[in-house]
C-alpha cells in the first residue's frame, strides 16, 4: 500500500473520529445518553486516563500518559513509514494506518481538548473556545467517549450454575472511534498475521 492511500486512511479516520467527539462534546451534557437499540447507545462520557478507565496516580500521572502516548504514536508512525518503504504486504500497512490513526485520535483529545472545550457536566453543555479559557491546561484533557455495545443486560437464567439468578451485562465499555480503529487493526494483524509477516524463503 503506497504512502498515499495510507495517508488517506489516517485522515478519513481522524476526521469521522474527531467530528463525532466534537458534535457529542458540544451537544450532550455529560453522562447524557441515546439509546438507539436495545443493545447499542450514545453515551457521553470522558476518560481522563488510558483504556478500560486506567489512570496513573499522582498529578502528574495524567501528563505523564499523554508524554507517553506521544513517544508512542511516534514509534508506531515510523512503523509506519518503514512498511511503506519496505513494500510490505498491503494489510500490514493498513493495520499500522488504522493503529496510528487511532491513538493520533485520542492524542488530539488529551494534549488540546482542556484548552479547546470548556467543562461538561450533568446540566451544562460544554462550548467551544469558552471567554474564560477551557477546563483544564495543555496536556491534560479528557478522552471523549460516546460507543457502547451492551449485548447482554438482565437476569440470567436460575439453570446456569453459580450465577443463576443474577444480574449480568456483558460489555459495558463506553470506546470511540479511534479505540474501534486500533482494535480493528490489531485484530486484522492477528487474523491475517501469516500475510502480514509472511516469511521468506532460504535459497
């Protein structure tokens, strides 16, 4: 896959990904939600540490995840670079697009959205470019989330041993599309790891 289309790739992600958290940011009051089936919902909530709602302790913990997350994307745009230039196998280079497009997404969110955006909460929207200045400083804004796909949500059935009878959900994860970029891209690597890293033959 050229440079080009990879390039593409990475900007019809950003762009999908960083309209639908600015439209949310800009139109939900914080935990605010739509349910659009049973099993899937709109729901505005931010993440102010990495996936799963991890966060580094400290006050610095915050700045410190975001430094890495940049080291990071810089490590996985090399990568990058270096399968185009190498011709590698075409679903090696869109895995590696859809990975850096993704944790370039939620990059934007941590490094500029304190000082884009003002503060969500329950009963107030937040604004763009607010008079008084964004919530928070450089670095240290919140990822917006707003996905969930909650497949299973009520009692299960008295027959299953040590759980019947009892309230089960199985995933609750609120994610983004950059979180859906990066897992779909690590996941394709996984299924189709033999023609992403083929290996070449001895002479």
């Amino acid at each position: 896959m050229s440079l080009k289309k990879s390039i593409l790739i990475i900007i019809l992600v950003l762009l999908i990904d960083q309209i639908t958290k600015i439209y949310i940011k800009t139109h939900f009051n914080l935990h605010e939600e739509v349910s659009v089936f049973n099993w899937f919902r709109i729901v505005f909530v931010e993440n102010k540490g990495m996936a799963w709602g991890f966060e580094l302790p400290g006050s610095y913990g915050k700045l410190v995840l975001t430094l890495f997350r940049l080291v990071a994307i810089t490590g996985i745009g090399y990568w990058l670079y270096d399968s185009v230039r190498k011709n590698s196998p075409a679903i090696l280079t869109f895995c590696i697009a859809l990975i850096f497009a993704g944790a370039f997404g939620n990059i934007i969110d941590s490094v500029f959205y304190g000082i884009l955006f003002g503060k969500s909460t329950n009963i107030d929207v937040a604004s763009f470019l607010p008079e008084g200045g964004g919530y928070e400083s450089l670095f240290y804004g919140k990822v917006v989330d707003m996905i969930q796909f909650t497949f299973y949500d009520d009692i299960l059935p008295e027959w299953i041993p040590f759980w019947g009878g009892q309230h089960f959900s199985f995933f609750d994860p609120v994610f983004n599309i950059a979180d859906s970029a990066i897992s779909i891209g690590v996941f394709l690597l996984i299924i189709f790891y033999k023609k992403a890293f083929p290996k070449h033959e001895e002479i």
